[in-house]
C-alpha cells in the first residue's frame, strides 16, 4: 500500500485514456491527436463531439446523420421546461438550475431502463443531453426576463442556436463562430476535476444523467468552471473603478488578491485554448467595445512579465479570455459556467463510456489522522 501523499491528486496517474492530451510545458492540446487549434479553425462543435464519442472525424454522411439525431433531440418536455421556470422565478443561479434540470431529465428519458453497460444506449442518452441542455439554458434565461422560450431553430447549429434561443435573434457569423469555437475549445481536458467526478460517479456504473449531474456540480466552483465569471466581474470591478485599469491591477496585486483566469494545475505556459480566445477576443473588440480586450491585456501583460508571473509557470489560462469573449457576444455573465457545461457534458460522457468499457471501481484511500482507541461514552452519560 502507498504511503506517499498526493494531495489534489496532482501527478497521480489513474486511467489511460484515448481522448485528450495537454503537454502542459509546450502549451498543446489535443484531441484524438488533432491539434486543438486545427480543430477550433477548421471543424464544428458537432464534428467535434463526433470524434471524441467515436473515434473518428465524421464524413459528411455521418456528420449529417450525427446533427439531425442532435438537433431532433432538443426539444425539452414541458414538466422540465416548468421547473425550470420555478427555479427562475425562485431567483435560483444558472448553474444550479442546470444541474437540477439535467438531473431531472432523466425522468423523461425513453431508454431509462438500459443496461448501464449497453455504451450505444448510453451514448444516445449522452446524445439527448448534449441537445437538451442548451436549450433548458436559454429557457432559463428567458423566463427570468418574463419572456416565453423560444423553440429551438432547426437549420442553425448548436451553437448559433443556443444563441438564437437565448436572445430570439439569429446571431451573424463572427457571434456564430466564435462562440461555437469556445464550445470547440472546453469540450475536453483531460482529467480535470469535473470529467474525474463524472468518472468516479461512472466507475460505480451508475447512469449517464447521475454522471453528468455530478460534472456540472463539480465545475461549478470557482477553481474550476466559476472562474470564467470571476474574470469577467473582475473586469467590471476595474471599469467601475476610479483608478485607471493599470493602477487597479497594481494594487489588487500589492493587496495579495488572486486574479482568476491566471494559474493551472498543468499548464506551465499560456494555455493555447486562452491564445485562440484572445484573437477571438481583439476581433470583436475590433468590431465593438475594445475597453474589455484592453483590461485583459494590461493585466496580462503586467502579472506575467512585471510581477513575474509567467517564469513561475503561471500564465492565463482559458477562461482569462472567454470572459470577455461572452460579454462582447452579449451572454448574460451568469450563463458563462453553464456554457462551460454545455460543452464540456460532451467530455464528460466521452470520459465516462471511456472507462465503464474497461471499468474499476474508483476508490482511493486518505490517510487516517483522527484519534486512536477512543472509549465509547453513552448519551446519556456525555
Ligand atoms: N494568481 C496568482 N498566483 C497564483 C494564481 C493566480 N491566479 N494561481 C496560482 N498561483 C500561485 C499560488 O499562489 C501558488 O504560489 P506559491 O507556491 O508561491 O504559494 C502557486 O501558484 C500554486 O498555486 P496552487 O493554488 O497551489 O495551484 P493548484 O494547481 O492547486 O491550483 C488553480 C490551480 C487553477 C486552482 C489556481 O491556479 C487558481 O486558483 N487559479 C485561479 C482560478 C482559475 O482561474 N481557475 C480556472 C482554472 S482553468 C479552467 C478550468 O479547469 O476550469
């Protein structure tokens, strides 16, 4: 039995795993062996998905077989779709409303009684997430404006038509194409914290929904998926401020405040998803607001070379700029986790039929520090 201590299981090896590999010193990452920036410049979410859940990039055939048994797969019933408007009105936050809606929908799932090791019926309930959360996203949202759900649009992608249910509105091409790059670029991570709760909750060989269920729970906090929205309040605490936005990162950093959006487990270097979303970040500065952009960079610029960030191996990491990126798209800044999970659920599932088809149960140990040879003392008698 071991005896050292890992704690945060940082450097612990616990499964092989064919889907995605950060080199955290080179600043790569791939998918199935595709670079990450290839597949955010040339392929679609969908394509994506396809080849994290089987294998390979789709032909076009597959492609058009694998978006329309997506796209039929949107609608949301209508008992899910009032809870989520209780939860909207109850003043509940996005992320927590996921979490009970994804949950929830496993009541309405038509292959409920599959076996947990059929991975074809899993993958078509994965399938049946994957279409249904945006849609109970933008329900929410919508309903917490007072306003009626808009119906799925059967001609747009997952992307542009969470965008369109969000605000009634089909999004143009750059608003289209970057967010389904952001959906690209968090669809898979390696074993990140919620992929690895997905996995311990898999490895018991419980369904898909408790899996993904207990992934949104994981991202939710801000060490993990929370933080895209932390940077983005961060960046409005420094336009609301009265300092100028060089002085505000001065201080906050003489304070001893830790900025989000900076620091990974892994990474050593920039994380090449935050590079791509700086690009995507300035073009939409360019075509709007550019203030946001420049905050990022200022603060960037100031942690990593004149506070040394960056020779300590702390670098912006991908949500430094997908912050920004969302506000320049119009996402309300409390949707920004929630689309994390809407994109990384693909990961989650893929990491899930990953492991059950070669399932251990997950079960480490923790080293007992508590008192030895307690004497058992009655309630009455303490
Ligand atoms: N700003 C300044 N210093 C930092 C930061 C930061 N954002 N992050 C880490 N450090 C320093 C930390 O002070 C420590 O220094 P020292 O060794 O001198 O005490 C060192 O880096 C290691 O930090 P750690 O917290 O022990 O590292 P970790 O691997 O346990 O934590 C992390 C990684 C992501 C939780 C952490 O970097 C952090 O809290 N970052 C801010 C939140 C954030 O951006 N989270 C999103 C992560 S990426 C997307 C995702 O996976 O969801």
């Amino acid at each position: 039995m071991a005896d050292d201590l890992n704690k945060g299981l940082e450097g612990v090896l616990v499964a092989e795993s064919e889907l995605s590999s950060i080199d955290g010193d080179a600043g790569r990452l791939i998918y199935r062996g595709y670079p990450i920036e290839d597949l955010a410049r040339g392929a679609s979410y969908e394509e994506v998905v396809y080849l994290l859940w089987h294998g390979h990039l789709p032909d076009e055939d597959e492609l058009a077989t694998f978006t329309e048994s997506l796209n039929e797969e949107r609608t949301v019933d209508e008992d899910v779709l009032e809870t989520v408007k209780q939860l909207a009105d109850a003043g509940e936050q996005p992320m927590a409303a996921l979490r009970t809606a994804t949950s929830m929908l496993s009541a309405y799932e038509p292959e409920g009684d599959a076996d947990p090791d059929d991975f074809d019926a899993t993958l078509r309930k994965g399938r049946r997430i994957t279409a249904k959360i945006p849609t109970v996203l933008a329900a929410f949202e919508r309903y917490r404006l007072g306003e009626e759900p808009v119906d799925p649009h059967p001609d747009l992608g997952l992307a542009a038509n969470f965008l369109y249910m969000l605000t009634g509105e089909e999004p143009d091409d750059l608003a289209a194409e970057t967010f389904d790059q952001a959906l690209i670029l968090h669809a898979d991570h390696g074993l990140n914290a919620s992929t690895f709760t997905s996995m311990v909750i898999g490895s018991t060989m419980a369904d898909i929904y408790s899996a993904v269920t207990g992934g949104i729970s994981a991202l939710s906090g801000p060490l993990h998926g929370g933080a895209n929205q932390d940077v983005m309040e961060v960046l409005m605490e420094i336009d609301e401020s009265d300092l100028d936005h060089r002085e505000w990162v001065e201080q906050a950093n003489e304070e001893g405040r830790r900025i989000p959006g900076f620091g990974h487990r892994v990474y050593n270097v920039k994380d090449p998803r935050a590079k791509i979303l700086e690009e995507r970040s300035e073009e939409l500065a360019a075509d709007g607001e550019d203030k946001w952009y420049n905050y990022t960079t200022t603060i960037e610029q100031y942690l990593s070379e004149e506070q040394g960030l960056a020779e300590k191996g702390i670098a912006p990491n991908v949500d430094f700029y997908s912050g920004s990126v969302y506000y320049q798209l119009g996402i309300p800044i409390d949707m920004y986790t929630p689309i994390f999970a809407m994109s990384r659920a693909s990961g989650w599932i893929a990491h899930v039929v990953e492991y059950q088809d070669d399932n251990r149960l997950i079960r480490p140990l923790s080293r007992y520090t508590g008192p030895e040879d307690q004497e058992f003392v009655s309630l009455e008698e303490r």
